[in-house]
C-alpha cells in the first residue's frame, strides 16, 4: 500500500469513512452507517449483523462451520495489538492483519485467514467468500489511506482535527507519541 503504516492503523481505528467507502460493508454491519466502530452504549460488545446474516461474505451467509467456542449466530469483533496487527473475528474465521512499513509513505499488508478445522475435511470447502469480502473490504481502505498520504504529503498540510468518533485514533496516536518520546527523549 503506498502509504504510511500509521495511516493504515488510524484507518481501522475509525469507521467514519465506512458508509461512504464501504456500502457492502455497511449493509452487513448498520452501525458502520452511523459512523461508530463500536456501539457507543456498550463499547465493548461486538458488533451486530443485519438481520438473518451471520457471516463476513457479501451475501451474510456461508457455508463454513463455526469456530470453535465462537458464538453463531453472528456478530464480528475486531481487535488491534499495539501497533500494528489487527484481529478480525466473526463465527467462521478469524483473520489477521500484519502491516509491515517499508518506506515512509509505503506499507506491506499481510493478511492471514484461519477457519475451524472440520471445514477443511468437507470436499465443498471453499474459503473464497469470506476472503473476497475481507479483501474488498481492505482494498477500499487502501484506496482510501493513499488518498491520505498524498494529502499529508501535501506543502499544504498542516494539521487535521480528530473527534469523538476518532477515539480508538486518538489512543493509537497518544500511544504511538508516548513510545516516541520514551524512544527519544
């Protein structure tokens, strides 16, 4: 991705952008057309499907067997690690994202897709509508995070304002400024 590793993190931090850039996206998961990357009366609840989806494809069904432990029905749960993985989980796979920067205004994206084990022994075993979706969803965002790094680039580029809505921003940029200062004084 031809931006900034930090550009990408603050993008999956925030879903002020999802109903614009992601409609598919939003219409699995309504409360990405609000704007909020989590419900705002219960943070630490997962995120809902639309009624009678259950899966992270772009039709809400699948054909996967369940994680191990992970509840059905459908919700999605994403999680980011310091500073730069994330963990995307839903009841049929869980999804890892590593980014790697590779220049200042340049990042390797990895991503990593893990489905219950029994699905492997089924000769119909086909991972490709989850990962399709997973990888529409993040060549969006890239579109997007270049976008970014073009206009941050820019001689005009001074400062841009964060809201409330930006909180998990806010924190990855208050921690990633702490580790700085720890790192140089």
């Amino acid at each position: 991705v031809q931006a900034n590793w930090k550009i990408i993190v603050e993008n999956y931090a925030e879903c002020l952008h999802c109903a614009v850039v992601h409609p598919e996206l939003a219409e699995l998961i309504p409360l990405y057309r609000t704007g909020n990357v989590v419900d705002p009366d219960d943070p630490t609840a997962p995120v809902a499907f639309a009624e009678g989806r259950v899966a992270f494809t772009r039709t809400g069904q699948t054909a996967q067997s369940p994680l191990p432990g992970v509840d059905p029905r459908g919700a999605y749960d994403g999680i980011s690690v310091f500073p730069n993985v994330f963990f995307d989980l839903t009841p049929t796979v869980l999804s890892l994202t590593a980014i790697f920067p590779l220049a200042a205004d340049r990042s390797l994206v990895v991503g990593e897709y893990l489905f219950a084990a029994d699905n492997f022994d089924r000769p119909d075993f086909d991972p490709t509508p989850e990962v399709e979706f997973n990888e529409l969803v993040g060549a969006q965002d890239y579109v997007v995070c270049e976008m970014v790094q073009r206009g941050v680039a820019s001689k005009a580029f001074t400062t841009g304002g964060l809201t409330r809505k930006d909180a998990y921003v806010i924190d990855f940029v208050e921690r990633y400024l702490a580790v700085e200062r720890l790192r140089f004084g």
